[in-house]
C-alpha cells in the first residue's frame, strides 16, 4: 500500500483535476480495483456456497465440498429434490405462508397506527402534546428483552401464546417508538400553510390525514414498511418465544432453527432450507433497494 | 446534512418545524366527561382491534385453516381493519357534541398508540424491573441479590466478558472495514460502485438464522479419516496440509468466529452511511487540501476523517446497540455452549432454560442500563440533525 500512496503523493503535487496522467491512474485504479474485488469475493463466496450447495444430490454435498463443482463442471448432477423435500417433509412451505401471515400485519398495523399517531402529534393542539411525545422516544431505548417475561405471563393469562395475534400484537408494540418518532419528523416538516387551507376549505383532520398527509407521505411509509417487514420477517426471538416451535404455527426462521437442531449435518437440507428463508428478503432488496437503504438506516436503532 | 439517519432525502427543506393547526375554537373547557371520553377512545381502537384480532386469529383461523385463507384473512385484517377501526373512532367522535368532540379528536389518532406502547413496552418494563428485584420464582423481594449474582456466578460472568468482547471487537472491524470500502469504492466509476456496494450491503437482508446458517457450512467440521472436508475454512485449511480443526469448540477462538457472523452483516450498514459521509464532504474542500500539497492518504485521515466524525460515531453506537442485542447467531451457533454465551443470550437461557426468572430479567435490566447512553446519543445526534435542516 505504500507504493500507492507514494504514487498518488506525486500525482497530488502536480494536481490536475481533469487528467491525472496515464500511468498514474493506472497505478492508482488497479490496486483500488483489486482490493475491492477481493472484498466483494469474500463477501458474496459464502452465499453462493450456500446456493450451490441446495442444488446439489445429498451424496455430493456430503462427499466433497462445493467449490469442487467448479473444476468438474460438465459431470455435474444438479437437482431440486432438495428444495421440494425441505418445502413438503420438512414443512417449509407452511413456515413460509406462515411467515408471511404474521409479516403482513404486523407491518401494516403499526404503520397505520403510528401514522395516525405522528399526525396528532404534529398538528393537533392537546394538553401533553410535547412530553407524551418525549414519553414515545424514550421507549426507543427498552430493548425487547425487557418485554419477553411479562409480556408471556399476560399472554398466558389470555391463552394467546402460540397464536399469530400474539406475535401481530407483539411486533406492533416494538415497533412504534421507532415508527411513531420517524414518521412524525417526516409529517411535521410537512408545510404549515398546507394545513392550514386545507382547515380553512372546511377539511377535518381525518380528512387533511387521509387525502393530503398519507399521499405526500408514502416515500417514509414505504421506508418503513420496508424494514419493518424485513424485522419481522427476520426475527427469531420474538417467534421462539410466543409463538414456539409446533409445526403448524411455525414460521421459517423457527423452521430454519429446528431443522439445525433435529439434522444438523444434513447439508442438502440446510442449504436449501437457509436459501427458502432468505428469498423472500433478498428478492426486496433487490428490487427496492433505494426504500431498503433507507429503511434499514433509519430503522438499525430499533429495540 | 451530513449521513442518513433519517428519511431526510425526500424532504424539501421547510423551516418551518411544524405545529399545531389552531382550530378557532372558543367553547367550554374539558371537563370530567371530556376526559373519560378520551381515555375512551384511546382503548377502544386497541380493545376492539384486540377482540377482532383474537377472533380472527384462534377461532376462524385454527391449526387445520387452510394456509392461503390465514395469507388472505390476514392480509384483510391488517391492511383494511386496524383502518376502519380508526374510521369508526373518528365518526364516533363527530356525532359527539362539539364541546367534547373538540378535545376528544385527538385522542383519536394518538391514544392507540399511546394505550399500545403502554401495554407493550412501558408496563412490562416496570414488571420486568420488579422481577429483578425478585427470587427465581418471581415471588419473594431479594433487593439486588440476583444483580449481585450476575457479576458473581461464573456462567453470567463468562457472557459478560463474551458481550464486553464483542462490543469491543464487532463495532471496531465492521466501521474500519466498511470505512475502508466507502472510501474505496467512491474511486470507482458510478456504475461499479453501485454493484460493489450491493454486494457488501447484500448480508443485511438476511435474518440472523440464515447467516448463522451460512457459516456454520464455511466453520463445518469433520475429524480426519471421515471423508473430504465440506466447510470451506477447513478445506482450505486442509489443503494447505494441516489437520482439520473444530473451530466452533476452539475456546476462547471461537468467540471470535462468531464475531465474524455479525461482522459480515453490518460491514454493509456502516458503508452505505459513511459512504452518504463521505460525499457530504465539500470538493472544495477536498481539493484546496490537495492544493495545498497534501497527498491521498493525509486527505483522508485529516479532512475527511474529522468531517465525518459525527457520522462515525453514529455509526458505531448504532452497530454496539445491535451487539448487545445480539441473540440469534449464538443460540443458532453454539447454544452459547463452549464459552461462548453472551448477555442476550444468557437472558433467555436463564428464564427459559434455567426457569430462573429474577436473573432474567436482572440480564434484561442490565441490557437496558448499557443501552440507554448510546440511544441518547443517537436521538441527541438526530435531532440536531433536524434542527440543521
């Protein structure tokens, strides 16, 4: 490395803005170029060892290692019973409905609650308005684990445990410090005057919050919605703890979570089972990833 | 502006910070009634949103509901209930006479949220404190016995130096590394600087048994004699003609190997926001440096290191918050076994494991007491931000 500070040292002392010449910007790009090759390599090598391990019969997986697929790539034997034994046997393709039937709600409840939320706070008059809002962002610091002990015992109470409505309810009340304090610093920056005519062309609040503050809105509610879904989708604690492991409740990352428990050198399985689990977030990633960044920026504080 | 902590890029830049519209409204105060009507409204969205979801989600939706139904149902409930819900309230309230309605309306849109973050996070905490303060069973007052205990028994002690570990090493790599790569990659033309950044970024969509997973392949072990080794460290390892290891069992190693899970998933984190650092920086600035005969690498520790300090230290509270918190990958990985546990783990060993709850939630008292100086920090440096604007 020090050659290339050495190089740029010299190219800095007669700077030229434009055109730095030829050979310095060769010394310069290449270096660059390969450390961040070997960053990216090492970072995506273990996925697509994942990946091609799922593809794979049982016996290769566990005969020989996955990068030697590279040096035989003709003789191969490629296969998808993996996939369609963890999805049926294993009881993948339940997980994954279920999955998505506790991350619908529990994104969309909170958002909606948080919405309406962050607009009273911002354009209501009511007595407490300031420190019941300092009240909402000092519960960003309670960290989920403070919750788990009661919160079993009342569920228990109630016969909740193992129900989605448990866990809806759950990600609902984690997730608003984080949702009702970004959302209303979006809305309150919104101007005052627009508020204003729309109250002096005779708009109610439901009204003002309905047609003008959630259609200006929807960028920060997507953002949201957008990491919200991932935590959910993503979460182990809070599913292992109220909703448990039973086969016909289980979401995937409990599913992922047994299946190393019961068979844990069951590679085949694992890799395919492991990749069923990351689709869903992958697939939003890749085609929201300006929401996503954004999302999971502003959402990395959560408890 | 100088990172993206918040959803600022949509925002246009209003100086006005956003008030109360003042309704002229000149009728009789709140009175008793007023108030009931509010404490009303406030628990009535969450108690019938409760007793629909109750209904929706154990009796029409039972263990032989067919799954697609539960996608559907849930769906409808989520997206259009907890919305008419809210309809309702405010309808409600507008056949209210004005003299309540005026004070009650904005208990509407705020007292759910409020009766939810109560029942969720506000009264469980308190519970949870009180438990610290009580025998296994949650029953008999001990005082600080069970806070005493953590920094005594050998089992809470190991996950406390474990978690001190990992706040130290984890924040430290993933900020250098992901330093490193924004300063990097912002040399490269546009285009490859967007694909190599999603690549680093790419982690971060993954959930926490899903990478545990991954790794637990690379670290995957088998004794010599017992066939090729799967795992691509002691393939590797192998190859260069040493005796595979068992590196998960290596104490104290292994906690390290750990470490490099959480690692790989926030690298991506502290890019994305100290690359948006980076590009804050002036190019006049930059370059009067250059001008002035500076050369890359003092650039970058005595210009943009000191702009972007604020950003930094964002980043790094940020990423130790995570780390406290950190509960999957040693639960998926080791079960916290072979000296491995740390804090967030052990908690939930203790209470469900162990059947231990006074020690439990003594764990969880201690989580919160070494978050919240980090969180205030946060919140502090996002509302000057705001301020800013």
């Amino acid at each position: 490395m020090t050659t290339t500070a050495d190089q740029t040292a010299t190219a800095a002392t007669r700077y030229v803005p434009e055109e730095p010449g030829f050979w310095s910007r060769l010394a310069y790009r290449w270096p660059v170029k390969l450390v961040i090759l070997a960053i990216v390599i090492i970072w995506v090598i273990p996925t697509v060892g994942v990946l091609i391990s799922s593809f794979r019969p049982q016996d290769a997986v566990n005969s020989t290692g996955w990068w030697t697929v590279f040096a035989n790539l003709g003789s191969n034997e490629w296969t998808f019973s993996n996939y369609t034994d963890v999805l049926s046997s294993e009881g993948f393709g339940n997980a994954f409905l279920n999955s998505l039937s506790v991350t619908i709600p529990a994104t969309v409840i909170p958002i909606t609650i948080a919405a309406f939320a962050a607009y009273g706070f911002a354009w209501m008059e009511f007595p407490g308005r300031q420190w019941l809002f300092v009240l909402v962002v000092a519960l960003l610091v309670i960290p989920i684990q403070m919750s788990l002990i009661p919160l079993l015992r009342l569920y228990t109470t109630i016969d909740l445990n193992g129900t989605f409505p448990a866990l809806w309810l759950a990600h609902t009340g984690f997730g608003l410090p984080l949702a009702v304090y970004l959302l209303r610093n979006y809305i309150g920056s919104l101007p005052s005057s627009m508020m204003e005519s729309a109250s002096i062309d005779g708009a109610t609040h439901f009204e003002t919050f309905t047609r003008l503050v959630v259609p200006l809105s929807v960028p920060v509610l997507a953002s949201f919605a957008i990491f919200q879904f991932l935590w959910v989708w993503n979460d182990l604690l809070v599913a292992l703890v109220f909703l448990g492991g039973e086969a016909d409740v289980r979401v995937v990352t409990l599913a992922l979570n047994n299946l190393n428990g019961s068979r844990g050198e069951a590679w085949h399985l694992l890799t395919a089972g492991a990749f069923i689990t990351m689709a869903l977030p992958l697939a939003v990633f890749l085609s929201l990833q300006r929401y996503f960044v954004r999302g999971l920026t502003a959402g990395s504080v959560k408890g | 502006m100088t990172d993206r902590t918040s959803f600022d890029a949509e925002q246009t830049d209003v100086s006005d910070p956003g008030g109360p519209v003042s309704v002229p409204y000149k009728g009789p105060g709140p009175n008793f009634t007023t108030q009931l009507l509010r404490i009303g409204v406030s628990v009535a969205v969450p108690l019938i949103a409760f007793g629909i979801l109750y209904w929706a989600g154990t009796v029409v939706l039972d263990e032989n509901a067919n799954r697609v139904l539960v996608v559907f149902v849930a769906l409808i409930i989520g997206v259009f209930g907890v919305f008419a819900l809210f309809y309702a309230m405010d309808w409600v309230t507008n056949r209210m006479p004005e003299r309540y309605a005026h004070y009650v309306r904005p208990f509407v849109f705020v007292g759910p949220a409020l009766v939810l973050l109560g029942v969720f996070l506000l009264y469980p905490a308190v519970v949870t404190f009180r438990l610290s303060l009580q025998d296994a069973n949650g029953e008999g007052f001990v005082g600080i016995d069970n806070y005493i205990e953590i920094f005594t028994d050998s089992g809470t002690l190991e996950a406390l130096r474990n978690s001190v570990l990992w706040v130290i090493v984890v924040p430290a790599l993933a900020v250098s590394i992901g330093l490193a790569f924004a300063v990097l990659s912002d040399k490269l033309g546009s285009k490859g600087e967007a694909i190599s950044k999603s690549f680093i970024f790419m982690p971060m969509a993954i959930s926490f048994v899903g990478a545990s997973i991954v790794w637990r392949f690379i670290y995957n072990f088998r004794p010599e004699g017992f066939g090729d080794q799967i795992g691509l460290l002691n393939g590797i390892w192998a190859g260069l003609g040493n005796a595979p290891v068992a590196w998960l069992l290596q104490e104290p190693w292994n906690n390290f190997y750990l470490m490099v899970i959480l690692v790989w998933l926030q690298v991506g984190f502290a890019m994305v926001i100290l690359s948006a650092g980076i590009k804050s920086v002036p190019d006049d600035v930059l370059e009067a440096a250059r001008i002035d005969g500076a050369n890359e690498f003092q650039v970058f520790w005595q210009v943009i290191i000191p702009m972007i300090a604020p950003t930094l230290v964002v980043v790094l509270t940020t990423i130790v918050i995570t780390v406290w918190k950190v509960f999957d990958i040693v639960f998926v990985m080791t079960s916290g076994e072979f000296g491995t546990s740390v804090v967030a783990e052990r908690m939930v060993t203790e209470f469900f494991t162990f059947g231990n709850e006074g020690r439990g939630a003594a764990l969880a008292v201690f989580l919160l007491i070494a978050i919240i100086p980090l969180m205030v920090l946060n919140v502090r440096r996002f509302r000057e931000q705001e301020a800013q604007r």
